[in-house]
C-alpha cells in the first residue's frame, strides 16, 4: 500500500515504570516500524530501576525520542502529562513491556490520511505474543459509525477495551483525559470516546504485541483495587449499552461479570470496608431490573452461561443474608 502524506506527525505515547527487561525492545521496535514520521513520548513515572536511564540513552541517541521524568502516579497521569506535549496529527498507545510488530503503523496511517472521515483505527493484535498458543485477533475489517455501532463492539468482545492497538486523531483528546487512579482507564476512556459518534475504522493490517510476565497486570494477584476499578469500568459501560434495546443481549454479559465481580470484590483480604462495601455492592446491584424472561431470551450467552448467571446472583443474595444473620465480619 502506497504511503501519502509522510510528513503527518504521529505521536507515540509510551509509559515507564520499572520495566528494565523489557523497555529496550518496546522502544526498538518502534523504531524500527516503516512509517518514521514519528514522534515518541517516554513518560518515567517514577521508576526505582534502570528505566529511567535506558530512556535517557535512547534520547540521546534519536532525535524523535522525548523524555518526561516524574514522581510515580500512575500510567493514566503519565498519559496525560504526555498529551500536554504531543504535537502529532495522530496518537498511539503504547506499553512498555510490549511490542509492535514490523510494518503496522505504515498501512494504518495510510487509511487514515485517505480517510479523513475515521477518527480512530484499530488493528489486530497477537496475545500473548512469544507464546507457542498465541492467537491473532482479527476483527472483522471495514468501517463503523456512531455510538451504537462503537458499544456493539465494546461490548461483544470484537474490540477489545484497550488503547494499544489504535490509533486515535488527536481532536477526540481536546476535552479528554484520562481518569487518573483507576487500573483499567483505557476502556472507561473508550467509553466516553462511543458517546461522540465517531466514524471508526477496524484495519486487517499490522499487529500489535501483547507480552505478558510476571509483574503485569494481567498476571498479577486478584485484589479489591482491581475489582473495584472492574466494577467501575463495567458500570459505565453497562450505563451505555442500556440505552440501546439493540444491545440488551450484551448489557446482559456486562451484567453477569458484574456480579462476578462484586463477589470477588467482597471475598478480598485486602478490602477496605467491608460494611460499606456490601451495601454499596447491593444498592449498585439493585439498579438493574433483568427478568427471567428478558434473560432467556438474550442470545449473547448460551444456555450454560445463563445458569451460571443465575448461580452466582443465588451466590450473592445467600451470601448478604448471611452475611446480615451472623455478622462474619
């Protein structure tokens, strides 16, 4: 595919935080990407390892390369210290302990200076990459319009609810941020990106590494942070889908790993107030009114998934009155 307007600025927006291991290849195979129009943003948050140091060499060593060091407070602020800076036409997100395989900004970048209309792109991307099942995940390509269209793929799982493997016009960052302490931002921000209507494009071309290790997210304990930012995350979402009868199917799967999530949460050593909690647990879960019919008739969960659905709202309630009878806690 023929290249057009190289000149057009993309800036890659890369946090850090003790990552020695795995930054050097993260930041090599941005380099090494075809497309060279590039612009990439370092954001140290505060990293206690070489990190902070390996950023320094490559950004004397490339011109392209922009270093932001700054006391640890998260990778939502390190994001949005960066978008203070970026000066690219286009945005991408990057993790650290990732990677971006050859030739997946060139072909993307392409459609969208072709086609001004898209204000943002997602590709395909290779979870977990380096591992002998890695799967590519494709979304079916072509091009999307509006809200309804942005939370049908939200929510069905063909777009996933990460900013990696996008890349965004940087007119949608003009009246937003990140949400800064909360785990999984990215997906709230797609959120709030689904209520502007955008015209959106799903490409075939390019991947995206997802690595996963030890220190990740991904693989780390279960804790009352992570279900709690889940449960705020879902909320939002769930708040979206609800507005279209269209996607009632889905808001049902929402629902379902809500509850997952609230008994998680509530099962947690580390959970802070356990009484405030469960009442916020029950009030949030008593805000929605799915019936029996309206569940049977949902075609996003198979027969299985709809008793086990129902095993765990059974699983909740007992555990409140439980919970009210003889004050475990």
């Amino acid at each position: 595919m023929e290249n057009q307007n190289t000149d057009s600025i993309l800036s890659v927006i890369v946090p850090v935080y003790n990552v020695e291991k795995y930054l050097a290849r993260c930041i090599d195979s941005i380099l090494s990407q075809s497309y060279q129009s590039l612009e990439i943003i370092l954001v140290d948050d505060g990293s206690t390892d070489s990190s902070g140091q390996i950023c320094d060499d490559y950004a004397a060593k490339y011109g392209q390369i922009k270093v932001i060091h700054q006391k640890n407070q998260g990778q939502s602020a390190a994001r949005n210290v960066a978008l203070k800076i970026a000066r690219g036409e286009y945005y991408s997100f990057i993790d650290s302990d990732d990677v971006l395989l050859p030739d997946s900004y060139s072909p993307n970048m392409d459609i969208l200076l072709r086609n001004p209309q898209f204000s943002f792109l997602q590709f395909p991307y290779i979870y977990p990459y380096g591992d002998k099942c890695a799967e590519k995940k494709l979304c079916y390509w072509g091009e999307y319009n509006g809200e309804e269209s942005f939370l049908y793929l939200l929510s069905s799982g063909q777009m996933n609810g990460a900013l990696w493997n996008k890349i965004f016009h940087r007119s949608l960052f003009n009246d937003l941020k990140f949400r800064e302490g909360l785990i999984f931002e990215d997906t709230y921000l797609l959120v709030d990106l689904a209520s502007k209507g955008l015209c959106f494009y799903n490409s075939e071309f390019g991947a995206y590494g997802y690595c996963l290790h030890s220190g990740s997210i991904m693989t780390s304990k279960d804790s009352y942070r992570k279900y709690h930012d889940r449960i705020i995350v879902y909320n939002h979402l769930l708040s979206s889908t609800k507005r279209y009868v269209s996607l009632d199917s889905y808001s049902f799967v929402l629902y379902q790993n809500l509850v997952f999530y609230y008994l998680g949460m509530l099962q947690c050593e580390d959970i802070n107030n356990f009484d405030q909690e469960l009442q916020s647990a029950i009030y949030d879960l008593e805000k929605y009114s799915f019936s029996w019919s309206q569940l049977k008739a949902s075609v996003a969960l198979p027969q299985r998934k709809k008793i086990l659905f129902f095993v765990k709202i059974l699983g909740l309630k007992r555990f409140v009155k439980l919970y009210q009878l003889i004050k475990l806690r």
